[in-house]
C-alpha cells in the first residue's frame, strides 16, 4: 500500500527534485508488488483461481494489474515531457488500487464458500 501513498502524493504540487525521487518510489513499490503478485498466484496454485477465471477476473486483470500497476510503470518518466501523464500514471494506480482490494475481497468471498479451497487453505502444511 506504499504505492498508494506515493501516487496519492503525486497528484499534489511536489518540487522537481522532489518528483523524480517520489516517481522512482513509486515505479519501484509497483513492481516489488507486481513481483509478489506473481508469487502469491504461484505460491497459492488453485486458490487463486476466482482472480483467473472468477466473475471478478477480468476486473483484477485488466483494471488492477493492467491498468494499475503495468500501465503506470510503463509511463515512468514519462512526467517531463508531458506533467499531465504524471497525474495520469499517479490516477491510474490510486484507481488500481481500489480495484485490488475490491477484487481480491470478494474472490476470496468466493474462496470461502468453496469447501475444496477452504480445506486446502486451512490443511497442515508438511
């Protein structure tokens, strides 16, 4: 939730020194999330599968993981050229962000309600 205070900080006035320390911030909390996004879907094997192919799947897929987090780290630095893309990148991870949390609450509504997932969740590890 780093991520989330520094693009929220973005979108404010900032000093040019400033920026390009607190974008670079941000690029790096974006993919140390992205990084263990990917570890927890490969960690978690089967229970992840209401965020692949539940009804909310497209909507972490798309809105949270595209649109919140590869996106804004494809526009880093971009900011320079065109400030309007810095509050842009900065939107569109607050708006990611929400989506992550709505999404991977109600996937894991629908986690619990599967008997299979919740034994397999809550079996003793070896």
């Amino acid at each position: 939730m780093a991520g989330t205070g520094l693009a929220a900080k973005m979108l404010g006035p900032v000093s040019e020194e400033s920026e390009e320390r607190l974008e670079r911030a941000e690029s790096l909390t974006l993919a140390a999330e992205l990084a263990i996004t990917a570890a927890s879907a490969i960690e978690l094997g089967r229970l992840s599968k209401p965020l692949r192919t539940g009804p909310h799947a497209k909507a972490y897929q798309i809105g949270a993981l595209g649109l919140g987090t590869v996106l804004p780290l494809a526009l880093h630095g971009t900011g320079k050229r065109a400030p309007w893309l810095r509050l842009l990148r900065s939107a569109l991870a607050l708006v990611g962000s929400a989506i992550t949390k709505y999404t991977i609450t109600e996937a894991g509504k629908q986690s619990a309600d599967d008997p299979r997932a919740y034994f397999e969740y809550t079996r003793p590890k070896p």
